[in-house]
C-alpha cells in the first residue's frame, strides 16, 4: 500500500521558537517524527531511548535538517535515568517546556499465555515509565510554566503530552497488558492536568490508531502476508479510508505545543481516522 505523502505543515516554522522538548522513545519511529516536527517548528530537542546506536543515527539525521538535537541514553522504567535524562536536556539546553512521553513497549499474547513479567514490563515502560519522566521533569516544567497560569496568566506554558492508544476504549484482542497500561496513563494524564494546571503545566494524550510504517503495525501484522492484513484492515475498519502517518501524530503534538492549545489540558486527543468508533466491518 502506497504512504501518502506529507503536505507541508500548516504551523509558522517559528511557532515553537526559544522552546525545548524532550521526547522518550524519540529515535524511531512516531517518536522520532514528533522530534522532527517539533524541530522544524523551531524547538530544540532531545531524544532518550534505550539504544544509543539508534539516538546517535537520530541526532545526525535532525541535524542535516537544521535542527538543534541531542540525546541522552536511558531506560524510563529507571527513576536515576529519568533524573539523568532530564538533567542532560536542561544541562544542554537551559529550560525544558515540553515533555513528550512515547516510549513504551508492547506485544500480542492472549491474557492466559501472558506471564506476569510480560504483564509487568509494559507497564513498567508505559505507564511506570511515563509517570517517572514527569516526576523527574517536574523542576524544570514548573519554572518553564511559571506565568502560564492564574487571572493574568498568559502563553501556553509547559507541557506533556503523554503518548497512548485506543485500545482500552473497549477492549482489544491480545492486549490486556497495554491496555491496562494505556488506561492508566490517561488516567494520569487527567490527574496532571488537574494537579499541576497549578504551575502552569498542562498535561495532555495523543491517541494514535493504525500508523503505516511503525513497529506497532508490523506486530499486529506480522509475517508475509502482512500487506494484504493491512490493506483488509483498512478498507473495513478505518471510516475515513486510509492509515494515518507519523506527520498526522506529530501534527498533533506541534498544535498541542502551540499557542493554539493554551486551554487545553488533561485531555487524550485521538488521532485514528474514527477506527475505535467503527465496531461492524464497513
Ligand atoms: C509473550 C512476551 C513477548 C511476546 C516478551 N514477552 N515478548 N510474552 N509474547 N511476544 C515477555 C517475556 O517472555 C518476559 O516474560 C517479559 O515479557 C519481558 O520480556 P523481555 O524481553 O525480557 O523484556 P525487555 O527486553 O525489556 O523488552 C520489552 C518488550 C520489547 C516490551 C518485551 O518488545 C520491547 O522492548 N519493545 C519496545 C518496542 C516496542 O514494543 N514498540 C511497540 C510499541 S507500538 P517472562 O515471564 O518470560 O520473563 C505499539 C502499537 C501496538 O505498542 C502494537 C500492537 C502489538
């Protein structure tokens, strides 16, 4: 199946000026395209991940492209990482405004051949992991946030976003793990977005359905009849036709960064072309 091809973006290339992100997960994949978006609308970025071949590769290719990046090498599920990671982002950078939660772990099992360790280890990484990068950026977001909120507050402050899914909307075939792990990270996002609109942070989701081209699509597809899986899987359960692209995610968290999302916060914004409403093959 053909990508369709990006159109350039509808944000001013400056919108994210004198902002710094810092995006998890952000080597490969929907990460490393949110870290590019957020990069050529002018923020500078950081990238951590476990692989640090991979953040290497990632940093050389954003700078080809104009933008400012750097990495730091670290595992989400350990709190020291975490603290290490955001301090290389400010030690780096000076600030930090934007913190992008899209690391995360996942695999197909059925409930009753998935162990508790496999259980346990995506919600380390998705959930645990998410919940210990905003507390290790808590510092350094609250002073970005400073202003943001209160009767004269103005500018949209700091942010997470706080990458999810669709699939504890109902529930999905395989996926008890992820989902509850998902679940739980929206949960915290709307805790966030109520506890820490305080100090100016607004805390939001992304909730991307089917992604052509990402590791998530290859699990759910797996093997050589991949393609045709997902072509089947498009035209019966994507109301409006087609996957979406990493740029449709990243365009979404370029908006949510912008001066256009101030008030917005403690909401999961899903991003699926109407997959998770569409419950009769069309
Ligand atoms: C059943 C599995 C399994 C599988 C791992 N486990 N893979 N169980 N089916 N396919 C179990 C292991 O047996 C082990 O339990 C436990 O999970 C931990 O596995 P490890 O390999 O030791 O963990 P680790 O090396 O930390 O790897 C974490 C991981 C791995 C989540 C298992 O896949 C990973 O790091 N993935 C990162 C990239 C990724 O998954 N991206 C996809 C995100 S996209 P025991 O009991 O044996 O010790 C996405 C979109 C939807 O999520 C995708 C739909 C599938």
């Amino acid at each position: 199946m053909a990508s369709r091809e990006a159109p350039p973006s509808p944000f001013k290339p400056d919108v994210l000026s004198g902002r710094v992100a810092l995006v998890t997960g952000g080597g490969s994949g929907i990460g490393l395209e949110i870290v590019r978006q957020l990069g050529l609308h002018g923020a500078h970025v950081v990238i951590s991940g476990r692989r640090e071949a991979v953040l290497a590769e990632a940093v050389a290719a954003l700078g080809a492209e104009g933008i400012t990046a750097h990495y730091v090498q670290g595992d989400v599920r350990r709190y020291e990482d975490c603290e290490r990671t955001v301090e290389g982002a400010v030690a780096r950078f000076g600030r930090l405004d934007i913190l992008v939660n899209c690391a995360a772990g996942n695999f197909l099992s059925p409930a009753e051949q998935l162990s508790s360790n496999g259980f346990r280890t995506v919600l380390e990484i998705d959930t645990l992991g998410t919940f210990n990068m905003c507390r290790a950026a808590f510092a350094p977001l609250k002073a970005a946030g400073a202003g943001a909120a209160g009767p004269a507050g103005t500018g949209p402050g700091a942010l997470i976003i706080n990458i999810s899914m669709t699939l504890h909307y109902g529930a999905t075939w395989w996926q008890a793990h992820a989902s509850a792990a998902k679940a739980a990270v929206d949960s915290l996002t709307r805790s966030l977005g109520l506890e820490w609109g305080l100090y100016g942070i607004r805390t939001a989701g992304v909730a991307p359905g089917p992604i052509e081209g990402t590791a998530g699509m290859t699990k759910l597809a797996p093997g050589s009849d991949a393609a045709a899986a997902v072509t089947e899987m498009v035209n019966t359960s994507i109301p409006l036709g087609h996957m979406g692209r990493r740029w449709d995610i990243a365009q979404a968290c370029v908006f949510l960064a912008s001066p256009a999302a101030a008030f917005v916060t403690g909401h999961t914004l899903v991003v699926d072309g109407a997959e998770w409403l569409c419950k009769q093959p069309l």
